[in-house]
C-alpha cells in the first residue's frame, strides 16, 4: 500500500501509483498561462482545479494561500512555493501568504526549533526571504500576530476532527503535530472569512505528500458552520535533493541550495550533485548524459525560466556535446548571480520582516 507521509523527506518515486491510490487527478491545463512552471510540468495532479481554471479563465474572484512552515532556512524547494505564489497572484487570485511559526515549534523535535522565540526569528528570515522573491508584505501574515477570528477558526476546526480520524490519516495523534494541522486547516479556510476575502474558489500548491492535509482540510470544511467553498488543490513535483533519490530538505543540509548559500558554498554542492553523467569523457560524448535523472539539470529545469538555456542544455547534454564540468560550471554561475540579487534584497527586507512578524 502507497502511503504518504506529510512531516518525510523522502523523495516520491512512483507518482501513478500515488494518483490512483489517493483519487487524485492529472493535471492537464497546461495551457492556462505561458509560465515555465506551467510548460514544464511541474504541476502533475490536482483535487476541483477546474473551479480555478473557469476563474482564471473569466476572470472571476478567486482566492490563494499558500505558506511556509518556519523551521528552518528557506531553500530552492521553498522558492517553488513562492514562484508558484507569484504566478496565482499575476492570474488575479487575491492572495495571503502564511509564515507557519507556530507550526514550524510545535511539530518539529526541539533539536530543530527549541523555543517558540527560535520560531519566530526564523520566521523573519522567512518572510524576508518571501519580500525579496516578490511577495508583497501586505500579503505575508504570521501564525502567531492574527485577528481573534483566525483563532477562533482553528479551535473550530478542532471540534470536526477525532483522534481516531486523525490516527487514520497520520498514523499517530502527537499533540504538537495535531495543533499544527489545525492551523494549516484555518490558514487555508480563513481567507473564505466574511472579514478576509468572503466565499471563493480558493487554491493552495502543495506538495503530494502533503495531500493528507488537503483531504482533511476539504473533509472539514464542509463540516464548519461557516459558508465556505471546498478549497482547490493543485500539487508539483518536488524539488529532488542533490543526493540520488532525497528531496530537498534542511534536515539534510548537503542536499539543499539555500537561499543565503555563499558562492563557495554553492560551488562545493553542484561540483558534488548526482548527474546523469557517464563514466568517462570519452563514453559521454559518445552516448550523451541523461539529463531525466540529473540534480544539475532539475535545478535549472525549476529555476531558470530561460526556455533557450534550459532546452539548450538537454538537447546539448543528450548529445553529447556538454559536459558535466561545464554544465555544473553553467549551473553555479547562474545560481550565484540569482542568490547574489536574492541576498541584496533579502537584506533590506529584513525590517519589514520583522513587523510582520512581532507586529512593531
Ligand atoms: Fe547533467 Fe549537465 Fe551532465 Fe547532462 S551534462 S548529465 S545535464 S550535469
């Protein structure tokens, strides 16, 4: 049986079989917008998107939350999020942006986030990092600086949810992690609120091994005694680590790219990445590389919206006519220059950062 664990960091090898053990559906309006995340494939399924593409498509009101959970620093894997945020917004959802800071302590070990004080500071690192991808700060929002009603809403939610319901989807009932699914509940509902946005078609990107989260979350809200539109799911591929079969992750950091990496620092993690390099020199540019199963050419296919560049480096690749070494080169040139505007701008997003989150 396929199983989907919403706090692992494993990489999801076999996204069929998770389709049809799970309900989910395939992803197919590629065509809804010129985006690279779109052309690319990076969205592989989705639950009710038809509701957003008829919004998109007609203009009509529809909503977006997406978040992060604050628990450590913001990597490549996180920047998809954000890229695919951005995109939402340009296509008219009226958006909010969640810095999870009460989920990123209550769910993870001590080890990772001792204190809520630690949550929160990292949650400023957070929210910088989301300002100076793009995400404007009236839209960024903390867990732990909201109205009465977001609160409200999450000790509501509570009320719908079993232990035994929450056993059978999670496989445990740890206290910490139950709190935090029920504010990742009221994160994505609370936008429908009267005194937020009102009732709409509302979409959130996820992951697919989050899509426990989303089942409940769908499951609750039409339980609430709130008039709420059972909110839309749309999940993209993972961001692999550099490692063979790891997902990015910042428990393990050797297989992320984070957002305030170093040149050295990303220099020494793209020269060690796993590639679909041959043995020898002599065999790539006889057979080609597979560039399917490489981390260098991932990274570029999710972040370098360059279709000329990225296409350029397949077809080359297949060809045999790049090499690994250069290839890594092109890649750590085109990381460094993005992080180095991305830290520019991280910097100065810092103050703003912290009002959103200590509210001063
Ligand atoms: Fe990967 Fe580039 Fe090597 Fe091809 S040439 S396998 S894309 S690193």
């Amino acid at each position: 049986m396929a199983s989907i664990n919403a706090w692992d960091s494993g990489a999801i090898k076999d996204y069929e079989h998770v389709f049809e053990e799970f309900g989910l559906s395939k992803f197919t309006e590629y065509n809804l917008t010129d985006s690279y995340l779109f052309k690319r494939k990076i969205i592989v399924a989705h639950r009710d998107f038809s509701k957003i593409a008829d919004a998109i498509r007609h203009k009509k009101k529809f909503l977006q939350l997406t978040g992060i959970a604050s628990s450590g620093e913001m990597h490549l894997g996180h920047k998809i999020d954000v890229d695919f945020y951005l995109l939402f917004r340009k296509l008219g959802a009226k958006s909010r942006f969640s810095i999870s800071d009460i989920d990123g302590y209550v769910s993870r070990p001590d080890a990772k986030v001792p204190s809520m004080a630690a949550a929160k500071e990292i949650a400023v690192r957070n929210a910088a990092d989301a300002i100076a991808l793009g995400v404007p700060p009236s839209e960024i929002y903390a867990q732990s600086n909201m109205p009465r009603e977001y609160y409200q809403l999450t000790y509501e939610v509570s009320k719908k949810i079993t232990n035994k319901m929450f056993e059978a989807i999670y496989g445990h009932t740890d206290l910490g992690k139950i709190s935090a699914v029920l504010l990742q509940i009221a994160d994505i509902l609370h936008v429908q609120m009267p005194h937020m946005f009102g009732k709409a078609p509302t979409i959130t990107g996820i992951g697919i091994d989050q899509d426990p989260h989303a089942r409940l979350t769908r499951d609750v809200a039409k339980r609430l005694d709130y008039d709420f539109e059972m909110p839309s799911f749309f999940y993209f591929r993972h961001l692999s680590g550099l490692k063979e079969g790891s997902k990015m992750s910042s428990s393990e950091p050797d297989t992320a790219i984070f957002l305030k990496d170093t040149p050295e620092e990303v220099k020494r993690k793209i020269s060690r990445a796993f590639t679909g390099g041959r043995e020898s020199i002599e065999e790539q540019r006889k057979t080609g590389g597979n560039p399917d199963v490489c981390k260098v050419y991932e990274i570029l296919k999710f972040h370098n919206p360059s279709y000329k560049f990225v296409d350029g480096t397949y077809a080359e690749c297949r060809a045999g006519k790049l090499l690994c070494g250069e290839c890594k080169k092109n890649c750590i040139a085109f990381l460094n220059a993005m992080l180095k505007k991305h830290q520019e701008k991280y910097r100065k997003a810092l103050p703003e950062a912290r009002k959103i989150v200590y509210g001063k």
